[in-house]
C-alpha cells in the first residue's frame, strides 16, 4: 500500500475560491420534495421541480433584436435564479400599459400561454409598479415578478459575506416596502368603536393597526438597523481605502458588465484565485489584490460588483461603498465581453450605471482602460468590429493568458507615477529607506558604492523628506 505523505496532502489543498465553487456546484436539498411515493406521481418521481416560469417583454424603442436580446438575458438571470424557462413572449407598444403593462387583451392570451404550458411564474422584463404586480396576479392566477425582484433574488442567493448580505437585505427590503399589500378584513388589527365591542370586547377597541401598517413599521426599523450595520461596514473599508491614500498607493476598479470575465482578470493579473464561474452575478463582495508593475511601482487591483441593464437603483444605493471603490481609483479596468452578441450594449449600460453613481459625486471619472476578454471564444468579425469601435482597447483571453502582458503594460503607462525625482546616497544602515523607494517609487537608475547605495528615482513627497538627509546633487527636483 502506498504510504501518503504530509505533501501529499498540501498538494491537493484547494483555495478558497475553489471551495465556494465547490459548494454551489454540490447537491442541495430542495425543499417541498419528498421521499415517500405516496406524495408525488410516477411522471413527477425523480425530476427536479423548479419554478417553470413564462417572461414577457415590452418593446418600446430600439430594434428587434435588442429587444429579443433583452429577453435573452432576462431568460439568463431566470435560469441563474434556479428558475425552468417554458416560452418567451415580446409585445411591440409605445409604452407599457400602465394598468396590466402588457394591456388587457394581451392578459388574456398570456394567461392563456400561462395555462397552457403549466407556469406557474410570469417574470416581466421591467419594473412593475405596485399598481401593475396585483393587477397581473389578480387576472393570471400565478405568481409575477419583475425584473428587479429577479435580479435582488440572485443577489440574494450569491451574497457570501456579512456586508454582502445586508446590502441584499436593504435593497430588498426597499424594493418591498411600496410593495406591501393585504387581502380584506383577515389581515386587520383593528376593531375601533361598537364592531370592537361585538366581537372582542374589552381590550380591542379604540384606535388599532392594520397588518399592512404592523408590516411597514418593521420593515422600516430593519431597514433602520441595516443603514446603520452597512454604515459601520463603510467606516471599516473608508479606513482601509485611507490608509491606501496615504501611502499614495495607486488603484484601479476592474468594471464591466456581469459575466464578462472580471474576476478571472483579477485571477490572471495577481494570481489571486478568487472565485469564478460561468453564472451572472457570481462576484458580489469587492477583492481587493495588491500588484506591481513591470517597473516595480505597487498598485491595488479591485474586483468589483458586475453591472447589468435596468440595474435596480436599490441595488445601486445598498452596493454604495462597493461601488464608490470604482469612483475613488485612478483607473478603471473596464472589461467588455468579446463573445457576447452586442458587446456595444455591454459598454453603454456599463458607462450608464457609472454616471449613475458619479451623480452624487464632484469631479470627473477615473480615466478608463477599455479590456476586451474572451478573445479565444469570440469569432474573429466580431473582433474586428470591436477594434474600430474601440481603438485604444487591449484585447485579451483571461483563460488562456493572451494579451495580459501588453494589458499590464498598458495599465502601467496610465498608472500615476510619483511626483518629485531625487539622487541620494544611502548608506547600508538606512536598508529600509531603500526597500521603501522600491515598493513606493519608480527607481530610475541604482549602483552600489562603498559608502552605500546611490539611487535615482521617483518618489512621493513624503518619501523624498525621508530621503533628504542623503540627496546628492541639488535634488530633490
């Protein structure tokens, strides 16, 4: 028998990211099944029941086929929800219904394809006002979701760590509370006057509070809570973004659409091992990897939240902190998707939510380094069509590593060099003076001397006061 060792072992050791992968690759139990044969068919017996779900769309502007890409992508987010896509339905109309969204005749062949394909969940390709979800529910006699309940619902189920999962929570909880509606006297507390006195005599008359009302008021002390929870996350990540200023350490945001290749990016670049998967909105919680230049200049990198279309502006104002990381860095990573059918698209809803969230900020943007990815699954019209739309893009496959090198040489040109050039001569007791002009500046030239170590380079203000006891020659400049 062989005999394992103890490298054995550390060999086969998996990261993290490879946990997580596991775990969401793995066997769940599905609640509502049973083990008993009495409680499902023979047909039922031994398939898996998920939601079987019909979507429909409004076509109000642009062509067909960016509308029936739209209802691609919503037929995407369903199946990543964990949903069974049965039909996909588009009605061309100025604008939608505001009573039904899909106006009164369309209910009825809707509910028509409802029942005929056996749904039992309509999912809109948009965000249905209140007013709208009950009157659709009212006459379909299923379940109906939006887009935006779709898409915080996988949030929901990806969200891994503490702040993760309160942003979730928060935007959820906001989208719910105009949402909030009860069904007749059954949901009622209240029993004021002469009906309090017939049925619950003493103790239930006078001014009551209906359910809808018990409901909204807990909500809001959650939501309370959270603002509250999310804001002591905020301190946390401020401090640590305020130590990275101070040093003048520069970052870049990896931005982009969902699914487009950002954490495999982040992986190729820093060999972070951060998790990634072929599913939208795989990454929620921002990683954060330290990297160095060719020339030896350290920066951060930061895996960021992956934008979609129409993302709720819940998710925009619970994700604030997340998304301030792309607003705070020097550049930004923009990561468009050469294999998708209308990258274009990608790039204007990308730039759309980050206006967005400039919106509530002073200044400009970071200037913008646009990556097209998945070059090796992207035909090669395609990619030509990309490089004239967008000139001053590097192209690169993450998988294979084609293109990092000229991607990270670029990123480093547009990187912020440090301000002030010295000459100084260091002596071999003062070490530590020189690993600092090594991780902090640009050494321009070095030479090693009896006296000590002479260098040349770029340097922050603060290290070049360090330095100043031994600058030779005039500098700093």
């Amino acid at each position: 028998m062989t005999e394992l060792t103890h490298t054995d072992f550390l060999d086969e050791d998996p990261s993290a990211g490879e946990l997580e992968l596991e775990e969401r690759a793995s066997l769940r139990r599905v609640a509502g099944l049973s083990t008993e044969l009495a409680d499902v068919t023979e047909v039922e017996y031994r398939q898996l029941r998920l939601e079987r779900v019909v979507l429909v769309g409004v076509w109000t502007d642009g062509t067909a086929a960016q509308s029936e890409a739209s209802l691609a992508e919503l037929a995407r987010l369903a199946e990543t929800a964990g949903s069974q896509v049965l039909e996909g339905l588009v009605q061309r109309r100025v604008k939608p219904d505001p009573a039904t969204y899909v106006g009164s005749g369309k209910v009825r062949e809707l509910s028509e394809v409802v029942i005929a394909t056996g749904a039992d969940t309509v999912i809109c390709d948009g965000e249905l006002s209140p007013s709208q979800l009950r009157q659709l529910e009212a006459k379909l006699k299923v379940k109906v979701i939006d887009r935006t309940a779709l898409i915080l619902d996988i949030f929901a189920q990806h969200a891994r760590s503490k702040e993760g999962k309160a942003q979730v929570e928060l935007a959820q909880l906001q989208y719910l509370i105009p949402r909030l509606r009860g069904w007749g006297e059954s949901l009622s507390r209240q029993a004021g006057g002469r009906a309090g006195g017939a049925t619950g005599g003493v103790g239930t008359r006078g001014p009551g509070e209906t359910k809808l009302e018990t409901d909204r008021r807990r909500i809001n002390k959650r939501v309370a809570k959270l603002r509250r929870e999310i804001a002591a996350m905020d301190t946390i990540r401020d401090t640590k973004r305020g130590r990275r200023l101070a040093r003048d350490v520069p970052s870049v945001a990896i931005v982009g659409y969902t699914n487009a290749g950002k954490s495999s990016l982040l992986n190729a670049i820093t060999g972070a091992g951060v998790l990634v998967e072929d599913a939208l909105f795989a990454t929620l919680d921002a990683t954060t990897r330290r990297s160095a230049t060719p020339d030896g200049r350290t920066y951060t990198l930061t895996d960021t939240v992956g934008f979609v279309r129409h993302l709720p502006h819940q998710l925009i104002d619970a994700f604030r902190s997340t998304l301030d990381e792309a607003a705070d860095a020097d550049l930004l990573l923009h990561v468009v998707d050469g294999s998708d059918p209308g990258p274009e698209e990608q790039v204007k809803a990308v730039r759309e939510v980050l206006a967005e969230i400039n919106e509530r900020r002073s200044g400009p943007l970071p200037p913008e380094l646009i990556v097209i990815n998945k070059a090796d699954a992207a035909d090669e019209l395609s990619l030509v069509r990309l490089r004239h739309a967008l000139p001053d893009a590097v192209v690169v496959s993450a998988r294979t590593g084609a293109g990092v090198a000229e991607l990270v040489g670029s990123l480093a040109e547009r990187l912020p060099r440090p301000e002030m050039t010295v000459e100084a001569l260091v002596p071999y007791t003062r070490g530590e003076l020189v690993a600092r002009v090594h991780a902090d500046g640009e050494v321009l030239a070095e030479e090693h001397l009896p006296e000590g170590t002479r260098l040349c380079a770029r340097v922050r203000p603060d290290l070049a006061s360090a330095l100043e006891s031994y600058v030779v020659n005039g500098s700093p400049a």
